[in-house]
C-alpha cells in the first residue's frame, strides 16, 4: 500500500481444488498458503503489462523506404560466404 499500512483480504466461496492447488504450490515453495497467496498476487497485478505484438512493431523506427530492403539476384557473380 505504499505508506506502510498493510491491509487484510479475506476470500471467500473457494473451490476446494484451488484451495488444494494453493496448498500443493505453497508446499512446493516452502512457504505458507497465506505467504504463497500473497505472492500470486503481487506477481499477477504488480508486474508490468506486456506489449502486445502490434504495440511493439508501431514503436519499431522508421529505418528506410521498402525498395531499400528489395532482395538482389546477383545471378552467381559474387562469392558465396557460407560454402
């Protein structure tokens, strides 16, 4: 909560399978099912939003003009590299 306060959460109506998933999850980590709820919270609303795979290409820079990216035949005059 950012000043130091802590506040209480209680939740109700579980299924009992996420109640035992929670359980199997905290025993695995070593912790308590209260500490393994706590941190399954903090991971899914505290961290960053991924960007979509749109929002990542429209921040891409403007690098040329599509003919700069035109393949060229070069019709076996040059040296290949790779053989």
């Amino acid at each position: 909560m950012g000043n130091g306060v802590m506040a209480n959460l209680i939740v109700r109506n579980l299924d009992p399978r996420i109640v035992d998933a929670l359980k199997r999850r905290a025993a695995r980590h070593g912790c308590s099912a209260e500490a393994e709820h706590r941190a399954l919270l903090e991971s899914v609303l505290l961290r960053p939003r991924r960007k979509s795979f749109a929002e990542v290409l429209a921040e891409m820079p403007n690098v040329g003009r599509d003919e700069d990216f035109d393949r060229i035949e070069d019709k076996g005059r040059t040296r290949r590299v790779l053989d």
